[in-house]
C-alpha cells in the first residue's frame, strides 16, 4: 500500500524514552500514519480506550505499570482486546517473548529499533486487521441478509398454510397456484441453506487467511495439487495403452487396405501424398511413446511431491531420509537445470547403504533438506554471477549429498554447495530469527531457524555449518534413529558451529 493508503490507520507509541518516542513518531508520520503517544501505561489504557487505535507498539520496561501489566488491562476490555501489540524490548529471552505472545501480543521488535523493521511488521499486522474487520464486517451483512431470509421464509410459511385452509374450496386452478408458492418455499429454503453454507466457507476462509498470514502451508498447497493433478494423469496413461493399441489396428488395418488394393482412386493417393501418411504411420507411434514418457515423468513428479508434503501431525514415523531427499530434489530439479547465465548444477549422491529409515516427522525434515538445498543453488547462482570466468573454479556447480551412520545411533546427513562460502562473522548469525544475507524480496531470515528448530529441540539432534570463503559452505544434521521420550524446552539456537 502507498503512504495514502495508511492515513486512516492510527497508530499508538508507549514509550517512556522521549527520544524513541520522537524517532517513532517522525518516521511512522512521514510513512503516512496517524501517531499517537504515551510515555506511561496508565496513560495508554486512557488514549487506548477514548482514541481505539488500530495498533500499539509497546515498550515493555517502563514506570510504574510495565509493558506486560498494560498489555494485560488492554487485551481485558472488551473494546481494546482486539487491537494488536508489538511490543519494543530489548529483553531477549525466550520466556519473555513467550510471555508477550501468551498475554496476547501479535509480535515483538528489540532494541535498538530498526525503522524498517518496524514499518513491516506494523504494514504486515495492519494487512492483518483491516483484513479481518473487512471480513468481520462481511459476516454480519451474511447474519443480516440471512437473518431477512428467514423472516421472508416465516412470512411464506404462513401464507402457505393460509393457502392450504383454502384448498377445499378453491378450484383447480387455485390448488395449482398453491403448489406453485409451495416450489417457491421450497427453493427459499434451498437459497438459505446456499446462504449459510457460504457464511461457513467464509469463516473458514477467515481462519486461513489469519493462518497463511503468519506462516504460508507449503506442504498442504504441494499435496493438494499433487492431488488435483494426479487424477486426470492417471486418466491420460492409463487410456494411452489403449490408444496405442487402437492406432496400431488401425495401422494394421490400413496396410492390409494398401496391400490388397495397390492402387487407390486418385482423390485417396492424393490426400495421401498431401498428409504424408507414410511419415505419418511412423511418427505416431513415436509421438505416443513420447506421450507415454511425458505421462510416466509427470507421474513421478507428483510422487515425489506427495511424498515431499506428507502430514504426520505429532506422530512419530519410521522414515526413509533417501526417498525423502530425493523427493525434495525432485521438486527442486527446475532449479538445477541449465540456464543462459551457468550451466547445470551437478548434485552427487553418495547414500550409505546403512542408513536405511530414521523415526522423526516427514515433513517437516523434508522442509529442513528443502531449506539446505535451495540456500545451495542460491549460493552457487550467486558465485556464478558474481566472479568472471578466470576467477570461478574449473567446476563451481556442484552439491553434494552423503549419509552415513555413526557409532552413537545416529544419522549424519551432509549438504555442501560450491559456492562462495561464508565468513566467520555471518557463520555464527544464519540460524538467528529473520538474519539474511540476501536481498529484499529474495528471502525472509527464517528458513534456517525453523530448520535448526525442527531438527534440534523437535528431534533432539544437531545442526552444524561449516564454511570457508571461496570454498563452499557445508551443512551437516546429525538426527537420532530411534527418538526417545524426553523433556523439550524452549531453547535460542547455539553458534552455528555448534
């Protein structure tokens, strides 16, 4: 949205440090919002509740009530509770933020105040109101128009019971109307069962939008147009055995003709020379082949990809980690495929034959490979780009995948790239929250944090990166084979050399 779009959104700033106060306030104004402020939180209960903005920003250490008491008076009122809190800390804690969230705060950002940063995270939440009021407001023109149905249908009832008294004594032409009114009460009641089935759709598209704003369901979308696609292919190589089988009689059947009558009346020689039937005999045959192929390759593809976005909820399964790898490699081979600007990217299997299955959720240990291997090729393009055909390696296109089993039962996993490597300095900051290296729009900094939390406080493995400058970059996830009962505690993610 442009800056004029924002003006009819306010904004509250509680902040006990005037200069914040003033730097907020400065920056958010010039953005396009309305901004108000407060230095205390009993001043900000009063403006809250006489001003209702559509956001407050809330600075948690402050005198007298602190940021987390005033949160908890907002979120008691019942016309306050529903406007979102970002709260400003500069308390990194882990149990604070959880506290924040469990008070009913939408975000966090820390200090010192990054003015970017915040005008996303107020943009994104303030998408996120007026898109919920929009639909909230959507719901209740729904209740009302079916709240009017509903008396129309009361009104109809009745007179069609008024009708019905009147039956006896009216004649044929009136027991036809009569049946006529009883068609119209019936698709009345038809339209308000239309109506309410819809008011459902849209709550549960409430739901998921809420839900697709915080974080976008890869695995579902994967699934669900595996699904959708899966059908119709079945249906297309299954009916191709039997086209090849009907052309090929027919093909029979056309050089018996050609056979037994050598000389064909001059209009048939002529359409026959002028389609090419003889080439054309030849080539369908290959083009089914071809057809059958694309079929059998459309068909792999959309295993791989059910197999990638597979739900198991909190349950435990026995997986296969080279099927799951492949899986994700499969979905990613566009990506691996030559382009104007480099040549393929060569990925080099090296499975152990030990490694066999691992206990852990499928699918989100497909979304920790998905992560790795994408942030590969992006390492690779990006090196590919960058230095000149005299200073890139002989062959800078490479990734390689190994497995192996330790003594410890575990199973080590390893996916090292060719590209440009990383310093010491980014090294020790790629599994914080939101850090990244790549441009606005190419990546959001949270991909290596969920993949360092699924892999260490869901499966209680490890998640080591190892990198040198000009050499490439490897990460290494070491996962239990056999996951045990254990007590699993919010934890920040350690130095990536852990």
């Amino acid at each position: 949205m442009s800056s004029l779009q924002w003006q009819q959104n306010s904004i509250l700033i509680v902040d006990d440090n005037p200069n914040n106060l003033a730097v907020l306030f400065d920056f958010l104004t010039a953005s396009g919002f309305k901004v108000l402020v407060a230095r205390t939180g009993e001043s900000a209960l009063t403006k809250a509740e006489y001003s209702l903005p559509d956001l407050i920003l809330l600075d948690v250490l402050m005198p007298g009530i602190d940021g987390f008491e005033t949160c908890q008076h907002l979120k008691a009122k019942d016309s306050t509770k529903d406007i979102p809190i970002i709260f400003m800390t500069a308390l990194d804690e882990t149990e604070n933020k959880v506290k924040g969230f469990d008070l009913g705060a939408v975000d966090y950002v820390t200090k010192p105040i990054q003015n970017e940063e915040v005008l996303a995270r107020v943009k994104a939440h303030l998408s996120i109101r007026n898109l919920t009021k929009k639909l909230q407001d959507q719901n209740e023109q729904m209740q009302q128009e079916i709240a009017d149905r509903q008396l129309a249908q009361v009104s109809l009832r009745q007179l069609a019971e008024q009708l019905e008294k009147r039956v006896a004594e009216r004649t044929a032409e009136l027991s036809d109307t009569n049946d006529r009114l009883k068609q119209e009460v019936k698709e009345r009641q038809q339209v308000q069962e239309n109506l309410q089935k819809s008011l459902l759709e849209l709550q549960q598209a409430q739901t998921l939008l809420i839900q697709n704003e915080k974080m976008s369901a890869l695995g579902q979308m994967v699934a669900g147009i595996a699904h959708e696609i899966n059908n119709p292919v079945n249906f297309i190589c299954g009916n191709l055995n039997y086209v090849r089988d009907y052309t090929q009689d027919i093909l029979t059947v056309l050089n018996l003709y050609q056979k037994h009558y050598p000389d064909p009346p001059v209009e048939i020689e002529t359409k026959a020379d002028a389609v090419d039937l003889q080439f054309i005999k030849k080539d369908l045959i290959k083009m089914l082949d071809s057809m059958q192929v694309g079929g059998d390759r459309i068909r792999e593809l959309i295993f791989s990809m059910r197999y990638f976005s597979r739900q198991e909820g909190l349950e435990m399964k026995q997986i296969n980690l080279h099927e799951s790898i492949d899986s994700t490699l499969m979905i990613l081979k566009n990506r691996l495929k030559f382009k104007p600007n480099r040549p393929t990217i060569e990925v080099i299997k090296k499975y152990s034959s030990q490694v066999v299955t691992v206990e852990c959720l499928g699918g989100e240990i497909n979304q920790v490979f998905m992560n790795i291997l994408a942030n590969a090729i992006d390492a690779i393009e990006e090196f590919s780009i960058q230095g000149n055909t005299d200073e890139i390696k002989p062959n800078p296109y490479l990734i390689q995948i190994s497995t192996e089993l330790s003594k410890y039962n575990t199973v080590t996993i390893k996916i090292s790239d060719s590209g440009a490597g990383i310093s010491e300095e980014v090294r020790g900051k790629i599994f914080d929250p939101f850090f990244t290296t790549k441009p606005i729009g190419k990546g959001t900094g949270i991909g290596l944090s969920i993949s360092w939390h699924i892999v260490v406080e869901k499966h209680g493995g490890m998640l080591r990166c190892t990198s040198i400058p000009g050499k490439g970059t490897e990460f290494a996830i070491e996962l239990p084979i056999q996951q045990q009962v254990r007590d699993i505690t919010a934890s920040s993610p350690q130095p990536a050399g852990y």
